[in-house]
C-alpha cells in the first residue's frame, strides 16, 4: 500500500532538526519516532497523529481528524487527520509538535 511521499517529506521539514527522530515503515504506511515511540505517521493521504488518550476526544473535535480504525476498531489515543486538515506548513507543524510533545513524554524504548 503506497502512502503520500509529499507528505512524508514535508513531515522530515519539520523534525529535520531532531536527531532522535527515525523512521519505520508500518501500517501500510511510515511512521515517525522519537526516543522508539511512534508520533506520527503517513497512511495513504492522511496523517497519523499519536495524540494520547487524554487528548483524544479534544483533537477529535477539530477540523478533518477523525478515529484512527485502521483494524476496524477506534484507536484510543490515535488519530487521522485527512489530507485538508494538514495542508498547510503551520497546521502541519502544529499536529507534529503535538503529537512529538507527547511521544517525548513517554519513556524510551
């Protein structure tokens, strides 16, 4: 299953300066980590955003995002954002750092 390069690259722009970022392909997709902890990913066109559960019904609330149901089954914590949602630099940039704040606030693994 291809995923949107685009939007992975324009995803590397914005984490080009941390050097405990990596990449892993996984499903279907790629997925970005910081510290072994996924934050954030492409799925096709759409954005995959690790936004925790605490943040989940709130990051729902905005526009494009939705549960992310990638078996058939909502996800708690992970959302996707559909293509408009991240179309800009700076909505894109804003879903990131949320989504790498909270992957930071784990511990490595």
């Amino acid at each position: 299953m291809a995923y949107n390069e685009t939007l992975a690259q324009r995803i590397r722009n914005v984490v080009a300066d941390r050097p405990n970022v990596t990449e892993r392909k996984m499903f279907g997709g790629i997925a970005f980590m910081a510290g072994g902890n996924m934050f954030c990913g492409v799925v096709k066109d759409d954005l995959m955003a690790r936004v925790g559960a605490d943040q989940f019904d709130a990051a729902l609330k905005r526009p494009h995002a939705r549960p992310m149901d990638f078996t058939g089954r909502p996800m708690k914590g992970m959302i996707y954002v559909g293509p408009t949602g991240a179309k800009s630099d700076g909505d894109l940039q804003a879903w990131v750092a949320e989504c790498l704040s909270f992957a930071e606030s784990l511990p490595p693994k």
